[in-house]
C-alpha cells in the first residue's frame, strides 16, 4: 500500500508498539497482560510495517525467519521448565532470583523466561502467516 | 509481589513438598526432549544436512528414555509427576503406568525407524517444509498423550499431534495431498471437538479433569450422572480418532497421499491414540458404562474389521490396501475392549503395540516394493520375488504378522482375543475375528501372489534406474521385522506385561494412589 501517510505513520506506529508489546510482556506476570497478548501486538506491527513498506523490508528488519523466531520461543519455555530439575522440585515449578542491579533488586524467575518464550512463539508464528497472506497480494 | 513474607505459611496444603527424585523426570523428559529438538530444528530450518545429525540422535535418546519409563513403571509400578509443584488436581499430572509406557516405547520404536528411513525418503523439498520438526512434534504429542494423567491434557496433546500431522500430511502441497489433508482434516477437527465437547461434559459433572481423581469418583457419583451419555460422546470422537466402522472413511481417503515414511508414521502411530484414549476412558474411568455399552463396542469392533478386511481385499494400490489393514487392526483392538477383562484388555494392548510396529514395517514395506517395482499398482507390479529377494523375505514375515498367522507377532494377540470373546460366549465376535484374518490373508496373500511371485510383465515398464539400496532404507524395515519376529517367537515378556497393564487398568488402584498418596482425592 503505497500512500504517503501510511509510510509516514508506519515507522512510528510500529517502533511506539513493538516497545507497548515488550511493556504488556513485563507487566502481565502481576497484571493483565502476558506473552500472547505481547507477541500479537508485536506481530501486528510487524504486519503494519509490511503493508507500508513491503514483506522484504521486513523480513531484512526482524534479520531471522520468523519460524526460527518461533523455534527460539518455543525452546526457550521448554527449558525454563527443566530448570526445576537442579532444584529438586517438578517440572515447571516457577523459581525465582533476586539480583540487584545498581541497588535495585530485580526479580526474575523461570515464570518470565517462560512467558518471553511465549512471547517469541506467538511473534514468529503470526507474523509468519501474516507476512505469507501479505506476500501473496503484493505478487 | 515475591517479596519474601514474614509469616510463614504452610504449603503443605497446596504444594508437594516432599523432594523430587531425578527418575520422576523420566515421565517428562520424553516431551521435554521432543519439543526442545523439535523447536531447536525449526531454529535450523534452512541447515538442511543438520537434521538428520539433530533427529536422530534424539529420536534413539526418546527409545532409550522410553525404555527406562518401561522398565522404571514395570518394576516399581506407576509414578505421577505434578506439574508446578501445585497438588493434583490443580496442578497438572503426568502419570505413566504400564500401559502408557508399553505404546510409549513401541512407538518410540516406530518413529527412530520412520526417522531413519526418511533421511532417504525425505528429499531436500520435504526437509525444507519441516518433516523432521513435525516428526518430532508429533512425537511429543503421542508420546504426550499416552503419559498424561490429566484428560483436558490429553486433548492438548491430541491437538499437538494433529497439527504437527497436518504439516507432514501436506509435504511437498501438491494437489493431491491437499486434497486428502482437506477430508483428513475435517474429520479430525470434528472429532477433537467432540472429544472436547465430551470433556466439558465431564468436567461439569465430576468437577475434575484428573483422571485419577475421575476414577475414584465415578463410582460414588454414578447416581444421577448422564454417565452413559458422556460415555458414548467419548466413544464417538475416539472412534473417529481410531477410524471405527461408520467413521472410517476419512483414512483410507487420505493415507495413500503423503510420502511413504509419513504414512507409516501415521498408520502405525495415530490411529492407536484414538484407541489408546478409548481404553484409558471406558476402562479405566468408566468401567460400569463400558459394560452396558460392550454390546455396541462389539458390533463397532466386528463390523470395523469385516470392512477393514474387505476394503483391503478390494484395493489394487498397495497403499490404499494397507490403509484398510489399519482399519482392520482397529477393528482387534476394540474388540478387546468390548469384551473387557484381564485377556480381553490385555489382548487389545498387545494387539495395539503389534499393530504400531506392523503397520509401520507394511507401509515402509510396500514402499520399498513401490520403489523397486516403479508402481504402487498390483496390476502392473510383478517379479518383485527376483528382483529383491529380502525384500520378498520381509514382506513374507510383515503379511504373516498382519493377518495374525504363526509364527510372527500377530499371532499372540489374537490368541488372547479369541480366547477372551470365546470365554464371554459371544461366538459371533469370534468368528468375525477369525473371518476377518482370513480375508485379510487373502488380500496379502494375493499382493504376495501378484506384486512379488508373478513374473514381471511383458509391457511393464522397467521405470526409472532403482536407486542403490542403502542402509537407510534397509535397517528400518529389518529392524522392524526383527521386533515381529522375536515378539512372535518368545511372547512370554510382552503378553505378562499387556496383561499386568489391562489388569492395573481395570483397578488403578495404584494409578490412583501415584497420583494422591494420602488416599485423599478431596
């Protein structure tokens, strides 16, 4: 789609919600949010820069196939799941560190890394479709 | 907020608290690994001469991890693994017991050998499209399946396997796999829709979705539950899962489309889920209603291997044959399941594990003779006997153990079959055991008679040059039929454990007591 306003909007709308989609990740391990609801956003503005500029332009932007994205997601839970395994508790049990940076501690947990992966796999399979459907019609 | 508390709080109430052993992992670890290959390969997509170096490897870790299951529950008895720490039923449990280990194992078997072949079969196409990522997930979702102990779960697995099916289904997209993925799709979907209506059901009327804690109350609460409704919602979309008689239709319609190594795949592995959840459902959870229903189980079960066995005799492409033996080893299958009791159950399990390693090794088979003979016709295939005589050897054994005749695997399982619809004097399911074994010998009998005795015809085309044979197309199929021929020759090991599986079955006591080991399902 080849408009002036849509090319001017697309780089901005896109940047303002790819950093919103990491935002919702972060917050939804408390609140409502979560790694599906992020990776769709994500993946829409995926889709929105492929309509403004074309699927190549994004494809060369995200630099890895989504599928592989997906495959790193997807990878990326399964293990946070085994790391019970060191801890003697079962599989997927959420297990936390408390480091500080800078003197400010930071909670982090196999919960969140679980979540991240979500959030990859839903980015790499949707955007995957999307820029397939979107590709076909700029053929 | 994880901030620590200051009161402490007893966690007792919610969580396991006692350690977890490392062998509880066992009943993880073959999904862990699957899935963790499966998306590292996805990872590598484009590195095509990277897979089989990833696949294989982890598809002998699954045999072996599987045999550990095997051995671990057949020597120490069932053992659960809760998911989070949270306590069944909240948390999510994973239970093996013997039945879920045996097909386990046997199918882990199946799929190392489809994996081994395919590094031949798969050309570089079919690598790109993800065959070995998709094996590898539906090797989680089988594998899943039968090691769940949780029924919403093991819908959740029956979607893994059906979506990773659907992409080694259309390899390649040509129009004619599409066209078989469209009619296999559609019954599918329509069946795990049925299948999760049925677990709705079930989840409103028990308010539980463990299966442990089903079967312990089903009993009490058999008063006033729709039980025999539920019950026959489950065995409608299970049947359609195990292509049962009148919902048959979609296999024989889509097996003979993809390449030959997925379709054995799928004849020896998916089919036998359906069953498998046939089995955990009316035997274990609702046993009573099994009962009343045995009766249309029954008629189900002679009329699926009368049709299986005729489709088969009717068929000229050797694939659409072999898809009609699947349908007639389903047919075995839930005969034993219609009859019930130690030797009919356990005649159905061992029916089941002889059928995942047979069906694979016919398919595989047949592709072999498909490739050397240049048609998958029997009217212009023909001195196959000459042209490859192990293959002939092989094919000898394979057709024996399919239509259950001595010395091969097939024998055994049906011994325990007749003998348990003998012992209910239901004559008629006998005998339709044993005409269906005599069509079936027929049919194979004449595939035999033409593909391999038959002098190679006059006109046929000799084809393309056949490829050199090569170990990765050989060792599946001889492996395969090594496991028919030394599972024929000393039955003692696996018949003891279908039968110590159907027994556990019938009573989970200790099922149940792996899951709740205070006793206490409330």
């Amino acid at each position: 789609m080849n408009t002036l306003i849509l090319r001017t909007v697309a780089p901005p709308i896109t940047a303002l919600m790819l950093v919103f989609s990491v935002f919702v990740l972060l917050r939804g391990h408390n609140e409502p949010g979560g790694g599906f609801i992020g990776g769709l956003i994500a993946a829409s503005a995926l889709a929105i820069y492929g309509i403004a500029y074309g699927v190549s332009a994004v494809r060369r932007a995200i630099r890895f196939h989504p599928m592989s994205i997906a495959g790193f997601g997807l990878l990326l839970s399964t293990l946070s799941g085994f790391v019970s395994l060191f801890a003697g508790v079962p599989f997927m049990t959420g297990l936390w560190i408390y480091p500080s940076f800078f003197g400010v501690e930071v909670p982090l947990a196999t919960v969140i890394s679980f979540d991240i992966g979500v959030y990859f796999v839903v980015v790499g399979s949707i955007a995957s479709i999307a820029l397939a459907l979107e590709e076909r019609e700029t053929d | 907020m994880a901030a620590p508390t200051t009161a402490p709080i007893d966690l007792s109430a919610a969580m396991v608290t006692a350690p977890t052993a490392l062998a509880d992992w066992l009943v993880i670890a073959p999904m862990g690994l699957m899935i963790a290959l499966g998306a590292a390969l996805m990872m590598v997509r484009h590195k095509l001469w990277l897979h089989g170096w990833i696949a294989i490897p982890g598809l002998v870790a699954l045999v072996l991890l599987d045999a550990l299951l095997l051995y671990r529950v057949a020597v120490h008895g069932p053992f659960t693994m809760t998911a989070g720490r949270w306590l069944p039923p909240f948390g999510i449990s994973f239970t093996a017991d013997l039945l879920g280990a045996l097909l386990a194992f046997a199918s882990g078997l199946v799929a190392l050998a489809a994996g081994i072949y395919g590094l031949r079969d798969i050309n570089d196409t079919g690598r790109r499209y993800g065959f070995y990522p998709f094996l590898l997930l539906m090797m989680a979702g089988v594998t899943g399946a039968f090691l769940t102990g949780d029924i919403f779960n093991l819908y959740v697995w029956f979607e893994v396997l059906l979506i990773s099916s659907f992409g080694l289904l259309i390899l390649g997209s040509e129009r004619e796999q599409i066209d078989g993925a469209l009619k296999y799709a559609v019954l599918n979907l329509l069946g795990t829709t049925l299948f999760l209506i049925a677990v709705g059901y079930l989840y409103a009327i028990f308010g539980t979705l463990n299966m442990a804690q089903v079967a312990s109350l089903a009993g009490e609460q058999r008063e006033g539950a729709p039980l025999i409704t539920l019950s026959a919602l489950f065995i409608l979309a299970f049947a359609m899962k195990a292509a049962a008689f009148p919902v048959n239709f979609w296999l024989p319609a889509s097996y003979h489309t993809p390449r030959i190594v997925v379709a054995a795949l799928f004849g020896g592995l998916l089919t036998k889920v359906g069953v498998y959840a046939l089995m955990r459902v009316m035997v274990m959870l609702f046993p009573l209603e099994r009962e009343e229903l045995s009766l249309v189980l029954a008629v189900i079960a002679a009329l699926t291997m009368l049709l299986g066995a005729l489709g088969a005799l009717a068929q000229s492409d050797l694939r659409r044959m072999a898809g009609f033996a699947v349908i007639a080893g389903i047919g075995n299958v839930i005969a034993g399941v219609a009859i019930g009791g130690a030797t009919g159950v356990g005649g159905a399990i061992l029916y089941a594990m002889h059928s995942i390693v047979v069906m694979t090794a016919l398919y595989l088979l047949i592709g072999e003779a498909a490739r050397i003979g240049g048609s998958w016709s029997l009217q212009t295939l023909g001195g196959l006997y000459r042209e490859a005589p192990w293959i002939a050897a092989g094919a000898f054994v394979i057709f024996f153990a399919t239509a259950g005749l001595p010395p091969f695997s097939g024998l055994w399982p049906k011994i325990m079959l007749l003998k348990a619809a003998l012992d209910v004097g239901a004559w008629w399911l006998s005998a339709a055991l044993l005409v269906s074994a005599l069509i079936l010998t027929l049919a194979l009998g004449r595939v035999f008679l033409l593909a391999f005795w038959r002098p190679q015809l006059a006109g046929a085309a000799v084809g393309a040059p056949i490829a050199p044979n090569s170990w990765q197309r050989s060792t599946p199929i001889a492996g395969l039929v090594a496991v028919i021929v030394v599972f024929g020759l000393f039955p003692d090991a696996p018949v003891r454990l279908a039968q110590a599986a159907a027994s556990s079955l019938a009573d989970p006591a200790a099922y149940i007591q792996s899951v709740f080991p205070a006793g206490g399902a409330e």
